[in-house]
C-alpha cells in the first residue's frame, strides 16, 4: 500500500450537548481513574513498593529487539496529526480548526505533519519516522472501554484474558524474567494482561522491596519476609518469591543514570524517560507500554495559536524526540509504535472540538522503520454530519509488520485468525 489520503469529524451541538455523559465515560476508565484498582486487574499480581508484578524468575537475558507501545489515549484525531491537505473536504468539514497547509511539515501531494511534531522532523527526514493513515478497528467502536479492551486484545471473539503483548513475550525463547513492563502506573494494560510474566511501575526508583530502606540498617525487615513467604508453596508465596526475583533483576535498570531533565515535565515525558532508563539497564526487557492521555477533545480542541491540541501534540513531539536522543546508540534496537483506541470525526462540532469516529493514524519511529513517508491508502473525506474517516489497514497488520520484522515471532499467534495485509512500514532485520 502507498501514501495516499485521511478522513475527519462531525459538527453538530447535539453531540457536544452529549459530551459530559460520552465522556464520564472516559474519565472514569482513564489511566489515573484506574489505578486505585491495579491490583483487581491486575490478578495474582503483588505489590512491589508502588510496582506490580505478575511473576518472575531470576536473572536477565539482555534484548536484541525492544518495542515500546505508546497509547494515546482518549481517541487522538489522527487528522490533525498528519492532515489530508491535499482533500479538499478535510477544509469544507473543519473551517474553524483545520490546521492552514501553509504551516504543515513534510508534505506530499495528499499529507503533511502537524506544525507541532517539529521536533519529529529530524527522525522523518533520516528515514526513521513514518505515518499510516487510516487505520483501526475492523468495524467501529465508539466507546472509550470497550475500544481500547478490543484493540489491546486483539483477539475478537475470544474469551481468552490474554492481549496481544503477552502473546507475543511468550514466543519469546529466552525466557527473561522481564520481558515486559508498562511505565507510568500501576495498572497492568490489557495487552500486557495474561500468563507471562510482567512488571507495572510508575517508576525504576519504584522498584523496591517495601521496608528495603536506610532505615533498616540491620536487613531485619527483608529477612523477615523471607522468613514468613520462602517456604509458602501456595500462590502468594509463589508471587512474593517472583516479586523478590524480580526485584534483583531490576538491578542494573535502578543503577542508570536518571536523565529525565532532559524531557518534557509532562507525564509523557516522566514516563519516557523511564523507558529509556530501563532499555539503557538492559535488565532483558523487549516490550514496554507507555500512555499519553488527554486526547478526548469534544470541545476546545483549538486552533495553532490556542487549545488543547497544540499542546498535547508538542508534548508528544518533544517527550519522543528526547527519548531517541537519549537512547543514543541503543536506539539502533528500540522501534516505537504509537495507537489509539479511535480517531474523531471528519467534522468539527459546535465547541470548536471533534466528536468520536472511526479511522485514525499510527507512527512508527525508531529500529527497521521504512520513514520518511506516509502509508496506507486513502479512502477519501465525505462533508456530513455523520462522516468518519473509514478504517483502509487493520491496526493489526501494522503491527504484525512490527512483530515479524523486530522479532521474528509467528504473527499468527499474537494475532489469531487474522490475516495480515501488507503496509510496506518494516524492513526485516
């Protein structure tokens, strides 16, 4: 598939009326919403300081190939990201907030980047950095919760509590004790959820055995934990004993450098900067998810001088291109994906914002990623009240691109039953 064109939004004050019921939504199932229930999600999970794991073995086998899945969530208009200058109807549908094609960044004849990614721009121009267009769902989705549970799944039909990521660490043959880990919370995502081990942090510092401190110069406390769970053969002694594991492996990640003034003082850029940190201990992690919220944009959504997109999209281009560049050589290993649950309607509403739609965009930046161009192909705008951008790539034949290319896993197992089609976005390794 090649570059071609992008979808929008619809306009109407009813569904702005709607906002705070279709919205409640959202916030009550945001990243922060659910962290006071990371342990009910997350099952037979134990607490570690504010970690959580789900098991462990010993020690660390390093990673030849990482990827970092950054989720915008919320519903990321993907036609502001990288708009569809060249269709006329993006224009017609958004005469308030389109952005002006004057200002676009490394256009083509039908795309160009929101002025705002400017710090993305080197990553484009040296191959690095590529966009696919109209992507997503099979059929739509317009509810916050039940979209992002079917995307991070990516399994439909199946009754199976398992999402993609955690299938594809467990084609993994190394059998590190920390394949995977999601920064920023405490929740364990849906598509971390299943059998194989994994970690949930809000930080490396995080990473602690409770009671493990200055304080307890004798060791007294940890050694009454060994005591009390070493000989448990049950499941919680099983899970303390993994928590212990785990935290010796972690190690090396707690022992890097904190580099995080080098980042935006986002959430986004705290988190990143910990990903980074953690790939630079090369404690064997291959799979790490990260959120950028606030996406949810029914009204102000704004134009470049005003509102919440502008903000939102210099904080995403900024918070990845201090994560490449602190990286440094290792980022010859590390590919990022970023996706979101939806995109917005083609046309704008009454409150200078975009109500939920359908198609979207993916970035891809970083190790085996064919930058410098847009993909996909592109079904066109229509100018009703009602239009969506139509979904032209399953979301998960980009991705399966990803597993087959970084890490040589079976694409049938991460994704069972589908077929991929071909986007052209990966080289092989």
């Amino acid at each position: 598939m090649t570059s071609s064109t992008h979808s929008s939004d619809s306009a109407s004050a009813s569904a702005s009326a709607s906002d705070a019921a279709c919205c409640a939504e959202f916030a009550r199932v945001s990243r922060r919403g659910l962290i006071g229930g990371a342990l009910a999600m997350a099952g037979a999970a134990t607490a570690i300081g504010s970690a959580v794991v789900t098991a462990s073995p010993a020690r660390a086998a390093s990673a030849d190939a990482v990827l970092v899945v950054l989720s915008l969530r919320g519903a990321a208009d993907g036609l502001s990201l990288v708009v569809p200058h060249g269709d006329p109807v993006y224009y017609a549908a958004r005469p308030r907030i389109a952005v002006p094609a004057g200002s676009l960044l490394a256009k083509d004849a039908m795309f160009g980047l929101h002025p705002n990614l400017a710090p993305l721009v080197p990553l484009w121009r040296s191959g690095r950095l590529a966009a696919v267009h109209a992507t997503g769902l099979p059929a739509p989705n317009r509810s916050h919760f039940a979209a992002m549970e079917e995307v991070e799944d990516a399994n439909p039909g199946s009754a199976a509590r398992q999402g993609w990521l955690n299938r594809l660490i467990s084609t993994d043959t190394r059998r590190s004790p920390l394949q995977a880990v999601a920064l920023g919370g405490g929740v364990v995502p849906t598509s971390l959820y299943g059998a194989e081990p994994v970690m949930s942090t809000g930080s490396v510092k995080a990473v602690s055995i409770p009671g493990d401190d200055q304080w307890d110069t004798t060791g007294g406390r940890v050694r009454s934990l060994h005591t009390m769970w070493d000989r448990d053969t049950g499941p919680l002694g099983r899970a303390v004993g993994s928590a212990f594991a785990a935290v010796d492996a972690f190690g090396p990640a707690r022992a890097t450098p904190d580099r995080s003034a080098a980042y935006p003082g986002s959430d986004l850029g705290t988190s990143l900067a910990e990903v980074a940190r953690v790939i630079r201990g090369d404690v064997g992690v291959e799979v790490l998810t990260v959120d950028q919220g606030d996406w949810d944009m029914h009204s102000d959504l704004g134009t470049l001088e005003w509102g919440r997109m502008r903000r939102n999209v210099g904080d995403l281009a900024a918070s990845i291109a201090a994560f490449f560049a602190d990286l440094g050589p290792l980022a010859s290993k590390v590919t990022l994906v970023t996706i979101s649950e939806f995109g917005r309607r083609v046309v704008e509403n009454d409150s200078n914002g975009l109500d939920h739609g359908y198609g979207n965009v993916m970035l891809l930046a970083g190790a085996g990623v064919k930058g410098g161009r847009y993909y996909g192909t592109w079904p066109g705008l229509a100018d009703t009240l009602d239009a969506d951008l139509l979904v032209t790539t399953d979301y998960r034949s980009v991705l399966a691109e990803v597993v087959a290319s970084r890490f040589r896993a079976s694409t049938a197992k991460v994704f069972p039953g589908f077929r991929p089609e071909a986007v052209g976005v990966m080289t092989s390794l």
